[in-house]
C-alpha cells in the first residue's frame, strides 16, 4: 500500500485484531473502528472469529450443530484459506464441539489433562530406553499404580 501512496493501515493493529473487544484499550478500540471501515482480508477474518463467539451462547446441541454447519458453510464460500482450513477443522471435528452442550458444561477437561500430564512425566523419565515395550511397562506401572517387578539382587 505505501508504494502505491496510501498510507499503511495494518501497521500496529495486530493485537487490535487478537483481542477480544472487552479487553481492548482506547487507542486499541478507536484503531479497530478504523480498520472496520476497509474491506481487507484480516477484517473479514475478524469478523468470522468474532461471529463465531455466539457458538458458545447456545443451549442445545441441535442449536449450535446448525449454527456451525452455517457458519462453516459462509466460511468455505469466502476466499480466505486459512479460515477455511479452521471450518475444515471444526467440521471434522464436530461430534466432538456438539457434546459439550449434551454434557451441559458438567464435564471438565482437568481430568484428562492431569492424565495426559502423567503420561508425558512417566516417558520422560523413561528416556533411553531403546525398546517401545519397556516404555509401555513403565507407561502402565506409573499411571496403573502397578507393583515394581522383585529384584534379583539388591543394591547397597
């Protein structure tokens, strides 16, 4: 844009574009609404992410499961690749986004998280050994609590 004379727009917009806008400052707000006035790629691409906040406002998965197939669907019309492959993504993932709402928010992910958190501890101590096997033993001993095999000898 500067070498065609116009004076650039983008420049010091980036997290104009990243926050929510509860959380913008003045001068980040006052920059968005002048932003908002072009028709550029990452506006457009703003505005997709900011319609999609309204998926979590629903009760129903029947509700959000048309709101997403409706927004993917007006994502997959426009020309912006990267926002496609978001639509992709959710596409094929789905099944998984609708059952938070047939959960009704009662599940949390603390649990797997701590679990998955264990697994990576356990082969990480692990490290060196050559053979996926002796992994996995040490994978089902410190997540399953299993007794440790008896030694032959003892160490001093």
């Amino acid at each position: 844009m500067r070498d065609d004379g116009y004076e650039p727009i983008l420049k010091h917009s980036r997290w104009c574009l990243l926050k929510r806008p509860d959380n913008l400052t003045g001068g980040q707000a006052t920059k968005l609404a002048e932003l908002l006035q072009y028709n550029l790629a990452s506006v457009k691409a703003y505005l997709y992410r900011e319609d999609f906040q309204r998926f979590w406002e629903y009760q129903t998965a029947g509700w959000a499961g048309r709101f997403l197939d409706q927004w993917c669907t007006n994502v997959m019309r426009s020309r912006l690749e990267p926002m496609k492959k978001v639509a992709a993504s959710l596409r094929r993932h789905r099944a998984l986004l609708l059952n938070w709402f047939r959960a009704q928010g009662t599940m949390s992910s603390g649990v797997v998280e701590g679990l998955n958190n264990k697994a990576k501890l356990a082969m990480r101590k692990s490290y060196g050994f050559r053979e996926f096997a002796t992994i996995e033993a040490a994978l089902y001993h410190q997540l399953g609590n299993l007794p440790e095999p008896e030694f032959t000898h003892r160490f001093c």
